[in-house]
C-alpha cells in the first residue's frame, strides 16, 4: 500500500493514477477530500489533511509500504516568506516519516537542488532533501525534475491576444522539459519497483532539451500563427511584471532568481541523458502542445 501526498496536485494525481492502475491499494492525502473523489472512485482511500499537519500525516502513514512526499510547487503569490513554508511542510513530512516507521520514500524535488543557494525556491527543496535524508533507516530517492512543460501554460492567455509569449529565459538556451503527467507516473513507477537503497539521486529530464524559441515555434505551428513569437524580457521587467500582478516581494525576487540561476546555467542538469533519466518522461513538447496548450489557446483567442 502506497501514501501519495499533495495528491490533490498534478505529479501527487498523476502517481496515484499510476499506482491504481496498476493494481496497488493507495492512499491519498490532499488538503481537500472533495478533490480527490475522482480517485475515490477508481478505489483510493482519501485522508484529508494539512501538510503541516505532522500528527495527521503520521497516521496516514502507518502500514505504508511507501510514501510519495511532496512540497507542491504551487506558489502563493502574496506569501510573505514561501522558504519559510517550504521549511514548515519539510519538516512535518519529516516527523511524520520519522514516527510513522516508513521506510520507502520516493521525494519531489527539482533540477538545481545541490545547490544550497542562489536557486529561488528551489533552495526550499535543497533544505528539504537535506532534512529527510538524515533520517536513519529509510531508504529515499529524489526525483529531480527537470523544467515543467506546464509553465507554459501560464502564457496561453497573452498568447492568445498578442501572439507572443514573454519569459527571463535566452532564447536559445537547451532546457530539459518534462511533464508533471510523467513525473508522477514515474514516482509511482519507482515506489512499486525501484530497488534503489540508502539515499539516491535521478534527474528527469524529458523527451529531450527544448529552448524556448523551439518550444514557441512548436506552438506557432500548432495554432497556425505565423506571426508568433518569443521575447526575453529583463530579470528587472519580469521582477516588476510579478510585482504588478501582486505578487510578494518574496516570491517575486526568488523567481528572479530561478530566471537567474537558469541562465547561468547554475541550475542545469547534472546526470547524463539516458533511458533511466527520459525514458519513462518521454511525452514530446509537440504532444504537450497539441494535447495541453493549443485547446486552451483556441478558447482564449478574443474571437
């Protein structure tokens, strides 16, 4: 039987949806019951709790044979100090690891995460694999996400009116895209069959490495707009921009920094490509286009 936390999210979904198809009881914990009743009804048992919540994770825990221990990656833009929540759910997945005798854990994490600075968010993560790895007796394996295709879909709205899509990233700078869909499948996978032992490393890296100005002229070509296209904007414009929306001061600055860091290539894939790191996340930009972005484009489009 498998724990899936932050079930509610799209890589925590995606691994239960893996799990229940393939036979295996799970246990689905999410903040929101109601949510998860779509995996309810293909069998899941759904607990309902805060992830900063210990006590109610530790319950959820017991007699697992493993758990899948997620920060979900959803920024609350006026968060005063997300690292200071990303550091409360680490540690309360932590105790709750820690009390409950688990002993299998397959963790979220993301590309950059060796580096215990100048990463944004991703410093959150950092701290995260630090803190549950030191707990004896389990065996943990972090899944290192390379950059979610999902981002894109962020953009679907200004694309729809401007053709264009605008981001701190050079334009031509190779970034290792992946699903969420596939992340998930694959921490589903691992936790069912992975013989990893102790604590160890795997970075997802995707189909293959995509820049932006390639993913947009995939987009251009799928909604048939010649006129479509890339700008990389200033990490001060994309501060301001984050800002203006109401994003916090906070968040606005450690998103600066991923811009950053990726352009600096501070955060880049460490492990070599191959059928262990892109096999199993091998969903295509051109799929996740046609699949995901290009229907949301059409219902955006201000006919």
């Amino acid at each position: 039987m498998f724990v899936i936390t932050g079930a509610n999210g799209r890589t925590g979904r995606a691994a239960a949806g893996h799990l229940l198809s393939a036979g295996y009881p799970v246990r689905a914990v999410g903040r929101s019951a109601r949510r998860l009743a779509d995996l309810a009804a293909r069998g899941a048992e759904v607990w309902e709790a805060d992830p900063t919540d210990s006590a109610a994770l530790t319950d959820s825990f017991r007699g697992a044979d493993g758990i899948y221990a997620v920060i979900q990656p959803n920024y609350i833009p006026d968060h005063p100090d997300f690292g200071a929540f990303q550091d409360k759910v680490a540690a309360s997945l932590t105790k709750a690891v820690t009390e409950s005798g688990v002993t299998r854990v397959v963790g979220l994490s993301s590309w950059g995460a060796r580096h215990p600075k100048g990463t944004g968010p991703v410093m959150g993560l950092h701290r995260f694999e630090q803190r549950l790895s030191a707990v004896p007796g389990v065996d943990t394996l972090w899944l290192r996400a390379g950059y979610f295709m999902e981002n894109l879909l962020d953009h679907v709205h200004t694309a729809a009116a401007h053709h264009r899509i605008s981001a701190p990233f050079e334009p031509d700078l190779p970034l290792p895209f992946v699903t969420t869909r596939d992340v998930g499948a694959r921490a589903g996978e691992e936790l069912a069959n992975g013989t990893w032992h102790g604590t160890e490393v795997l970075e997802l890296q995707g189909e293959r490495d995509v820049s932006m100005r390639e993913a947009v002229s995939v987009i251009a070509k799928a909604v048939r707009a010649d006129d479509f296209t890339y700008e990389q904007t200033s990490l001060a414009d994309f501060h301001a921009e984050l800002r203006s929306k109401g994003v916090s001061l906070n968040v606005a600055d450690m998103m600066a920094e991923v811009g950053e860091a990726i352009n600096s290539r501070h955060t880049r894939t460490e492990q070599p490509r191959t059928a262990r790191t892109s096999t199993s996340t091998s969903t295509s930009i051109e799929r996740f286009i046609e699949e995901e972005f290009a229907p949301r484009y059409r219902a955006a489009r201000p006919d």
